[in-house]
C-alpha cells in the first residue's frame, strides 16, 4: 500500500515551480487540462494508441489555441501504472488527476500498492463507489445521515417498485438498469439478461424514487476547508432518452423491439430552486464529515451525491442513490450558477482543481491535498 511517507518523498524532488497536471486520455481530460492551462501549469493526457488524436490533433497547445500541452501514447489506458510511465510522470513534477475512466481501466491495486505519482483526492475513495467494497459508499451515505432508498438484499422480499443495477454482461464497468414490481418479474429480466445462473449475480436492489433527478456536484477545499456547490447536472442516457422522446404509442412499438438502456453519454445543466440549496450543503457538509472519520485523510475535492427530489407532503426531500467520490464527468456544471456566486465567475472542474493546488503550493500545503 502506498503511504503518506512514499508520497512525500516523491514530492520532496519535485521542483514546486514546474508543476505539470495530468490525467488520463478521457472521461473529463479536457476540462481538467483547459483548466490547468489557464492557471499557468503545464499538461499531460496519457492516451491510449488510437483514442490519443483527439489530443495530441484537435486540443493540443498551438499559440492561443488548445489546452493540451503533451501526449503520452500508451499502448493500453492500464499501462499508465507501469513503471515507465510513471516515471515519465515523476520526472515532469507531475500531480495526476484521477476519474472514473481510471479506475475502470486499471486495477485498483496496482493502484493503492504501485502507483508511485501524486493522486490530487483521497486515493481510496474511489474504490468504495463499488457495491461489493466493505465500507462503501452506501455505507457512508447511511453513516452521514442521508436519505437513500430502501434497499432489498433479497430479491424474493420486493414488494414495490424497485430499480435494479446488475453490471453488464459483456461490459462489467456499464450498468444495467430495469424495474420490475414482483420476485417474479425479477427473476424474468434476470434470466433474460444472464441466463439461469442470474442467481451468481448480486446486483442492488433498491426503491424507485419517483421525482426529478440531479447530480449535486460538490468540491472540498482542502487548503481552505470550505465546501462549495460547484453545478447541478442530469445524466443524458442512451437509449432511454431517445424513447422518451417518443409518443406513448410509439415507445410501445419500440419497446416490442428494443430494451431500454441507461449507458451514460453525456449530461445536462440543470438548476434548482434556491429554497433547496440549504438542504443541499447540509446534505454535503453531512457527507464530507462521514468521510474524515472514516477514511483519513478524509474528502479532497471533487464529489457529487446523485439522487432525486420527492415532493413530499409535508416537504421535498432529497434522496441519495449514488455517489461519485472523485471529478464528475459533467463539464457542464459551470454552465449553472453556483460557482459563479462563490467565486465571481463560472468555474469549471478543471479550473477549480488547478486553483487548488496553486493555492497549495503557495501555502506549502500540497501534501495535504494528495495521496
């Protein structure tokens, strides 16, 4: 397991004014690097061989233009924990941050025991998003206080509407989501979806929440211990957004021939009423409190609690079904204006990063926002 010790002997060697921030060839590379540019650091997209033009051809720095200063061409998205590469990390003073696209891709205890680069966050967090981690992200929800559905660890005791999430098939890292209302036809989508042995499955089982969904994005300042609402965003699912642009009578004859899926493709800016905002900061002060006690050294930076807002009576609530402990992948978030009242302008993910670790290493506080 990597320490703080390992870390901070790598930072030791670092020349603190030539900073590089990189990160991997997707998922939220481009706002990472716009926003480290902008700041005056250098940038480095680790990119995997025939996924890297989009880098190293459309964004790549040229006078005014682009955001991507270098690219590392990689074999595989994994081969970013090799020894090479991560050399080649160190020597640019190179503080890397992380996002779903990594962990999917690399293995997480390469991760925890042998990546020896500077993670900008917590470096355990994002292995707790998974629902078959100890001490998980519903675990922390359930400690923080904060609403999350009703969840069944049999299926044969539903008895409402339920969501189901079972991984994919062919693609583990993609979920598959469908409601069913009895055992039965839980045991019928199962089937249809992984055969007879569905049974080997353990997907969460939990309670529709029926109401308006919204990702709160959150960033934690380490350096200032100040927690700001960065956006509010909804996911833009492929193909369920195209059958809900469809008449009744046409989703029926789709339906006949197309199962919905929820695969990610992109996201939404959305608002909220401002009436909601003091739930929404309480919900994540609660949040961020659960993490330092459980998972030292606690929140640094980016998260979002996704959920949906019920109408009550006697009030709306906010229910939490998932929670991202590391970027989002919505750069639209700046697009809503909640940075904007905290900071005076929009403020992206990237650039909100990059402001916090230059305000790090002004402070000599950088060991304190990496792991």
């Amino acid at each position: 397991m990597i320490t703080k010790q390992d870390i901070s002997a790598v930072l030791s060697k670092y020349n603190k004014n030539e900073i590089t921030i990189a990160t991997l060839g997707g998922h939220s590379a481009l706002d990472v690097c716009r926003g480290a540019h902008d700041q005056g650091f250098r940038t480095l997209v680790v990119a995997q061989r025939g996924r890297h033009e989009v880098y190293e051809k459309h964004y790549k720095t040229n006078g005014d233009l682009g955001c991507v200063d270098e690219v590392l061409v990689v074999d595989n998205f994994k081969d970013v924990t090799s020894e090479s590469v991560q050399k080649e990390l160190v020597a640019r003073n190179a503080i890397f941050i992380h996002s779903r696209y990594f962990w999917v891709y690399c293995d997480y205890d390469q991760v925890e025991s042998n990546f020896l680069v500077p993670i900008f966050g917590n470096r355990i967090l994002v292995k707790k998003e998974e629902r078959d981690e100890t001490q998980n992200q519903y675990y922390l929800l359930e400690k923080a206080g904060i609403k999350l559905p009703k969840q069944f660890a049999n299926y044969k005791d539903i008895d409402t509407l339920v969501i189901v999430k079972a991984n994919e098939k062919e693609r583990s890292y993609e979920r598959d989501f469908f409601l069913v209302g009895s055992p039965q036809e839980y045991e019928s989508e199962m089937i249809k979806r992984f055969g007879n042995t569905f049974i080997e499955h353990s997907p969460v089982i939990e309670e529709f929440v029926v109401g308006p969904m919204v990702n709160l994005n959150f960033f934690y300042s380490g350096v200032e211990k100040r927690l700001e609402l960065m956006g509010t965003d909804i996911r833009r699912q492929t193909n369920i957004d195209g059958l809900l642009r469809l008449t009744a009578p046409e989703q029926e004859k789709v339906l006949q021939k197309v199962q919905p899926k929820y695969i990610e493709n992109g996201h939404i800016a959305v608002t909220v009423k401002e009436s909601l905002l003091g739930k929404i900061y309480e919900l994540g002060e609660q949040f961020v409190k659960a993490v330092d006690e459980v998972y030292p050294p606690g929140m640094i930076g980016p998260f979002a609690l996704q959920g949906a807002v019920t109408a009550g009576p006697p009030t709306e609530e906010i229910y939490i079904f998932d929670v991202s402990m590391r970027i989002p992948g919505s750069p639209g978030t700046m697009f809503t204006p909640y940075s904007g009242y905290m900071h005076g302008q929009p403020m992206s993910y990237g650039k909100r990063i990059a402001v916090e670790i230059k305000e790090a290493i002004n402070q000599n506080k950088l060991e304190e926002i990496v792991t």
